[in-house]
C-alpha cells in the first residue's frame, strides 16, 4: 500500500543529535520539511557512505527549511558510540533516530521482519505531517542524497503551486504544467 498522501503515524522514540539524547515523535515531522532516511544498521558498510552523504547536504537542505533524520532498527546508544567511533559518521549534525521497536519502521513499512532490520526508505514529509514522496532501495544499493534537493524543491514548488506540476528533470525556475484538458496527448 502507498504512503504517498498519508499522515505519518505516532510513534515515539529516542535519538542521538550532536551529542545529546532527544526524543521524537511523530509531531517532530510537522511545522516544517522532512526527510527522513532509514538504513539497515550501524557499523555496517553502505550505511555509513549513504548518512555521510546526506551530511554532505544537510545544509543545502537546511537552506530549504528541511530537518533530516536517519533511522535504523539499532538504538539511540549504539548511534552515539557509532557517532564516537566512525570517521563518517562523527561528522553527523542530524538527528539519528532508535527505532529497536521496529514501530516506525513498521510505520514506514520498510521493516524486513525476518531480519528485524530496515531496507533503505527515503521519505519527504510536509510541513502537515504527509508523505510527499518515498523511494525504497534494497540493501545492497546506497543511494545519493543530491537527488533529494530537486525533489525537495517541487515538492515545496507543488504545495505553493497547487494548479502547477513539475515534469521530470525539473529544476528550480524551469517550466511547469498546467493540467488541463488541452495538453491530453499534446505532451
């Protein structure tokens, strides 16, 4: 079943977040942009170049009003001794989400049961909470975090631009669509 359009569910959990222990909820995600990147596992292989990545963004994405958060199945603790041990991962300024309850990854629904791990979920959430996109990458496939800045970008273009739609490879201040009865079959 598709999460595009649905509200985030409740959850609650502790985080790791520049070197303090926060809690999260679901209502973290509202009042502002979000991307939340969920991976298998810490001390891992892929897992550490994909949030090393998304580091490398953060501040562009803080540019466009975005908070991001990684989430595996480990907990808040083992984040921080990640934190404190992996060259990638010290430089981590975003918020590290525990989820050993596997809820909000069941929430996500990117929990692989029989391994009580995560598959690597990418989702941005809108200011009200909705999810406005999710992509969904086996575990032997990292992902790049640039990608997410032009996603961002038409998703928040949409929101403002109800009317307007961004084709593919849109870029800010490119063209838009109209919907309408006059493009059917024209484009």
């Amino acid at each position: 079943m598709s999460l595009i359009g649905k509200e985030v569910l409740p959850f609650q959990a502790s985080a790791f977040r520049q070197g303090e222990f926060v809690d999260v909820t679901e209502e973290t995600f509202r009042g502002k942009w979000s991307i939340v990147c969920f991976y298998p596992a810490d001390f891992t292989f892929v897992c550490p170049t994909e949030l090393e990545d998304l580091q490398n963004q953060y501040a562009e994405l803080q540019k466009l009003g975005v908070e991001a958060y990684s989430v595996s199945t480990d907990t808040h603790f083992t984040h921080k001794a990640w934190h404190e041990n992996s060259d990638a991962i010290s430089k981590i300024e975003y918020t590290m989400i525990g989820d050993p309850s596997h809820q909000i990854s069941l929430n996500f629904d990117v929990l692989r049961v029989d391994a009580g791990l995560a598959d690597r979920g990418t989702f941005i959430i809108d200011p009200d909470g909705i999810i406005q996109a999710a992509e969904i990458n086996a575990e032997g496939i990292g992902r790049d975090a640039s990608t997410l800045i032009n996603k961002v970008k038409a998703a928040q273009y949409v929101r403002k631009n109800p009317d307007e739609v961004c084709p593919a490879k849109w870029e800010e201040g490119g063209d838009t669509l109209k919907p309408s009865l006059d493009l059917v079959g024209k484009i």
